[in-house]
C-alpha cells in the first residue's frame, strides 16, 4: 500500500491512518513507523533529510531558492489498552494511538504528497517533519538539536479536536496550551507504632498537610487573573493498619501559561513543603521535572492560519486556551508560527481507551496544510 498521489487520496490516506493506527509505537520506539514514512516518501520521490535522529524525520519540498516553512506532526502512541472494538484497533497489547496522532501523521504525510506534485511552483522550501516522542514532553527538542529546522521562517502544526465537529477548525492568538510541569515530594518522619505516634514523625499527617496547603500556592498567592493548575496525583506510603511509616511520596503536576509565573511555583512550593515539614519535625524535599512551556502562537500567523482556513472551507472558530501540553512549544520559543486545532469529532477525549477520530477529516486537513504551507511561503517571499 503506497499512498501515491491518485484521484483518491481520501482512501489512500485512511489506510495510512489505519497501518499506523494497527501497529502503534511509544516514544523514541517509533521505528516501524519512521521506517514506513521513509519507505512511502521515498515511493513519492519526496528527499528526506540525513538528520542524526533515531526515530522520526524529516522530508523537505522544493528546490527554489527563497524561505523555508515547516510543518509538523507527531507520531508516538500511548501506553493504553484499547477498546474501541475497531476492526483496525491496536494489535499491540498495552499501546494505543489514543491521541491520534496516527491521524496527524496521515494529513501531514498527505500535505507532503499534494506540495511535491507543485513543487516546481513552490517558492521556497517544505520541511515535512514528523517529530517523534511528542507524549514525554521532550522530542521536539531533540528535533531541534539535530539541525533539521535551521532557517525555517515560520513552522505549523496540529492537533485533532474531539471536541470540534469534523468540518470545523480552531485556533487563537497567543497561549493555546498549557505550560506542563511535574512534581515529586518526599516526606521522610520517622516511623513507629500506630498505637504509640508520639514515638515518632507522622509522615502520613504531615504529607497531608502539605497536600492541603499546597493548594493555597494557586488560591492565595497566584493572581487570579493568571490560570494555574496544581494537581496531587499520587500518594505512596504505607504498608498495613497498625504502622506509621518512615516515608511518604507524592507526585504531581502544575500547569501554567504565564512563564514568569511558572518560574515562581517551585519555590513557593518548597518554602510550604519545609515549613510544614519543619513544624512536624519531619524533612521534605520537592524534585521538579519541567516540561513543555505553554504554546503561545504568534498572532499573525494564527491569523493567518485563520485566513487560509476559511478559504479552504472551514468553519473557523477562536478556541478558547487549553489547560493540556503540548512540545510544538519547544518550536515556538525559537521559530515564528502556530499550532492549530481541526475538528475530527464529536469523540471521546485524548487519551480515552474508546478515543476515536473521524477519518473524513484527513483529506480535508491535509489540503488544507498543503495549502498553508504555499501560502506561508508566497507570504514569506512578498516581505522579502
Ligand atoms: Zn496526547
Ligand atoms: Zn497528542
């Protein structure tokens, strides 16, 4: 099944959906699928670029002289048990294309197709990157550090929606994502007997303080007028009903938009979590782990985006900002552009076992990208 450009390219890129979607693959493992979008390019005659990149890749378009654009999708799966019942559902037990990204690399590798049958008219140059590893918050920062992007003027990428009905798109000006942070606290009292606590340090009662207060760091000391999410996800720490532990975990995430704000979290954090753990006589510890900073799209190219939407038949909508992550950030703070949303719903969430999307949405998307992609150049080539 090779997806060369024929009157249909609907089917050819449901089965590219579906090949992908029958066989998925986590972060950094994504080698089946990065040796099966070379072996389609390579039929389509599209040049990838030699990148030190293990999984994932990058085509490019064009051969004039003139600006670079970029657009991307992602191509890693899910460590989710599927239930959709499809009759192309995951055969991998464990992992899922939960988040379609199966279907973002269908309209992207499709885009690919329709700009190389124009690409003696293309202005400029295409990079088609399909960047790997997007669900740990961290490969586009190992596509960034293999040079693949260097003199891209402006990058686009999407995402599906659920939550937007197929035929409609979705973008904004400025933060569309959330900045995604995790967290782990170690309480350490000292154990003892359940029945005798005052032999010891209740690391159970003292983590559940700072649990509670924690939440004082969004209520009392962030403005309200700047989102923040402080979520505590885990709690680890005893073993029967008649032993205080010696220690307690918890782990968590905070979510922001605002980069000075996010700055600031982890210090309040640590002034709440030693001081509770002080006045216990117990010893905490906070570990941060950053990820992803919130996507802020560059406002004219989200409204460009916008623009060339419309004219290619969608239903744009101003989405409202999103407390989920997503790496495309990592592009951003470095590379002018925007990330978008396209209806391929109504479904279940991202990351549901039933998640599905709707493939009469690929065709569309990916001519819509290919049209972006041409437009951004000729844009790119008028201002210089
Ligand atoms: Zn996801
Ligand atoms: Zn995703």
């Amino acid at each position: 099944m090779a997806p060369k450009l024929e009157t249909d390219l609907a089917n050819q890129l449901i089965d590219v959906r579906r090949n992908l979607h029958r066989e998925p693959e986590l972060s950094y493992e994504e080698f089946r699928t990065t040796a099966k979008l070379r072996e389609w390019l390579t039929e389509a005659e599209i040049r990838i670029l030699d990148l030190p990149l293990a999984t994932g890749l990058i085509a490019e378009i064009g051969h004039a002289e003139g600006p670079v654009v970029a657009i991307r999708c992602d191509i890693d799966a899910l460590p989710i048990e599927e239930q959709t019942g499809l009759p192309f559902a995951s055969e991998i037990s464990g992992k899922m294309h939960a988040c379609g990204h199966d279907f973002h690399t269908a309209v992207i590798l499709g885009a690919a197709l329709l700009l190389k049958e124009r690409e003696s008219e293309l202005p400029g140059k295409v990079r088609v990157l399909f960047q790997p590893a997007e669900e740990t918050g961290h490969g586009a920062e190992s596509v960034l550090a293999s040079g693949g992007l260097k003199d891209v003027a402006a990058i686009f990428g999407l995402h599906n929606s659920p939550e937007l009905p197929t035929g409609t798109f979705g973008t904004r000006s400025g933060a569309l994502t959330a900045g995604v942070d995790r967290f782990e606290i170690t309480v350490k009292g000292v154990g003892a007997h359940a029945a005798t606590p005052e032999n010891g340090v209740d690391a159970i009662v003292t983590a559940a303080q700072i649990i509670t207060m924690l939440q004082t760091v969004v209520s009392r000391q962030s403005t309200a007028l700047e989102p923040v999410v402080l979520s505590v996800t885990r709690i680890n720490g005893g073993f029967t009903w008649n032993v205080l532990p010696e220690k307690v975990e918890l782990e968590g995430t905070v979510r922001t938009y605002n980069e000075e704000i996010r700055r600031s979290i982890p210090e309040r954090m640590t002034r709440i979590i030693e001081g509770i753990a002080a006045a216990a006589g117990a010893e905490a510890e906070l570990h941060w782990y950053p990820g992803p900073a919130a996507t802020i799209n560059h406002a004219e190219w989200a409204d460009f985006t916008k623009e060339v939407a419309a004219e290619t038949g969608y239903e744009v909508r101003d989405i409202p900002p999103q407390m989920g992550g997503e790496d495309f950030s990592f592009y951003l703070q470095q590379i002018p552009g925007a990330f978008v949303n396209i209806g391929a719903g109504p479904a279940y969430p991202l990351h549901h076992p039933q998640f599905d999307v709707d493939e009469a949405a690929i065709e569309p998307a990916a001519r819509y990208f290919a049209s972006l992609a041409e437009r951004a150049l000729e844009k790119l080539q008028a201002k210089a």
